[in-house]
C-alpha cells in the first residue's frame, strides 16, 4: 500500500469542476509504452486461462455457465472480473500513481479498491454494453465511487468507444437495471436516455477515461477487424457501504487498500 502524507494535485481545478459537473473525464494517454505492452500480454494471458477453464461472462447472452454457449455466441461481451487476482501486473496497476493521483483529486486520499474487470470486445463480433449506471447494479452508499476506465488498444466509436451523457450522474434513473428474462442480457435502458446528449471519448491505447458511478455510459458494438481490449478499476473511499448487504464493503485481498494519507 502506498503510504504518503502529501498530497498530490493531478488534475487542474478546472478539470476537478468538469468532472463535478458532467460526471467523466477523459484524461487521454496515461500508460507508458512498456507497462501497456506488459499489460496486454498479461491480458491476452488471462482471457486465454479464462477460455480453457471456463472463468468468465459473454455479456451479450444470457447468464450461463455453458462454454460452448459463450464462446458460440455471435456476439461476445468478454468480461474477467477481478484480473488483479489473476495477474501481478494488474494488481501493481491498481497502486499506480498516475491513475490514484487523479483518483484522489476525485474522490478523497483515501482510497479502496471495489473490484476490477477486463471487458473485451472481440473483433468483428464484439457485442454492446447497454445503457447504464453502474450503481443501479452495485448500489453502493455514499454513490461516491469513480472508475478509471483504461484502453490497450486505440478505440473510437466504430470499435466500442465509451458514450457518455454529461450531468447524468446527478440523478439516478431511479429503478435498478434489470436482465432480460427472455435472454438474460443486461436490459437496455436507452429507451428512458436522450441519447442525443451523449459525447463519444476516443482514446489511444494506453488512454484513460475517468467517470462518476452514476453517469450513464454505453459501448457499441465492435464490427471492425480491430479488437477493442478495455479494464475498469472501480475505486471508493474506505467505508462505503453495499446497498444489497447494509454491510461495509471491508479490506481484504479482493478489496485492498489503494492509498491512506496519514
Ligand atoms: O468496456 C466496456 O465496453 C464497458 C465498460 C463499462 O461499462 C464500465 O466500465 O462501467
């Protein structure tokens, strides 16, 4: 765990009033070179582990442990919870001081890990995540949480770049997002969003896109011959509580601490 007394201002106070009002932040490129080529390796690693065991979700079908199913699908929303305990490389990501600096600036110094996941879109056939909050699943208290969303490949909008409605972190939808029970696919709730508000973040691989656990946010499907490889560090002070349990969300190998100023 990083321990330090001083702290640091990663964002300008322009930035921090952006975030503040519009509930993301495209930071742009954050990773060297080398740490991007070690992580996507390590990704590619994982998914593979993944596939032979049997370890990991295709969002774009309904709920099911079948590998055939999953790997079948037309359509694959790959997605690896908690790649930091199946990687040392992105557990030491999690400490890094370029994605917490900005963290900090966003959420307070002190800083837990809610879980992490890898979400790939394969090429080609790569699914949609649908319209969303992220804390109409996770409901967690206070709604104080950020995600530093990170890309290892270029990603615009014709391979799953995020879409994002400014200010919607302000009020929640009030419902919680459901699965379809015809398919088990997380529900669209485009129907209830103006998606004519929503600003596509391109990035570079490497790039990095902070956004509020409240925002709506969305990514298309991957139809081009360019795959679309992403991870989401959810983040949260120390504290926060389960909206499911009533229960603190404690420290633990699953949910280290990132950072505590002293
Ligand atoms: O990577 C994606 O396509 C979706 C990511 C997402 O919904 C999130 O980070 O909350």
């Amino acid at each position: 765990m990083e321990k330090t007394s001083q702290p640091t201002q990663a964002l300008t106070p322009e930035s921090i009033d952006t975030f503040r009002a519009r509930g993301f932040l495209r930071i742009g490129p954050l990773l060297d070179g080398e740490t991007l080529s070690t992580l996507r390796d390590e990704y590619d690693r994982i998914f593979d582990e993944a596939r032979e065991s049997n370890q990991f979700r295709n969002l774009a079908i309904s709920d099911t442990e079948e590998l055939e199913a999953k790997i079948d699908a037309p359509e694959q929303m790959l997605q690896i919870m908690q790649v930091c305990e199946r990687s040392m490389a992105f557990r030491q990501l999690l400490y890094d001081a370029r994605i917490l600096d900005i963290a900090e600036d966003l959420i307070g110094p002190n800083i837990q890990l809610f879980h992490d996941q890898a979400l790939s879109k394969p090429a080609h056939h790569g699914g949609a995540v649908f319209w969303h909050q992220d804390n109409a699943y996770w409901r967690c208290h206070p709604a104080n949480l950020v995600s530093c969303w990170l890309t290892l490949d270029d990603v615009d909008a014709s391979n799953g770049a995020m879409h994002l409605i400014p200010g919607s972190h302000l009020q929640g939808l009030g419902e919680s997002h459901e699965r379809s029970p015809e398919s088990g696919a997380l529900l669209d709730v485009g129907q209830r969003v103006d998606t004519s508000q929503a600003e596509v973040v391109d990035l570079p691989a490497g790039g990095a896109l902070f956004h509020h656990c409240q925002t709506l946010h969305y990514t298309p499907p991957n139809a081009t011959s360019r795959q679309r490889r992403a991870l989401a560090i959810h983040l949260m002070p120390p504290g926060t509580r389960s909206g499911h349990t009533g229960e603190t969300l404690d420290v633990s190998y699953a949910r280290p601490m990132l950072r505590m100023r002293f």
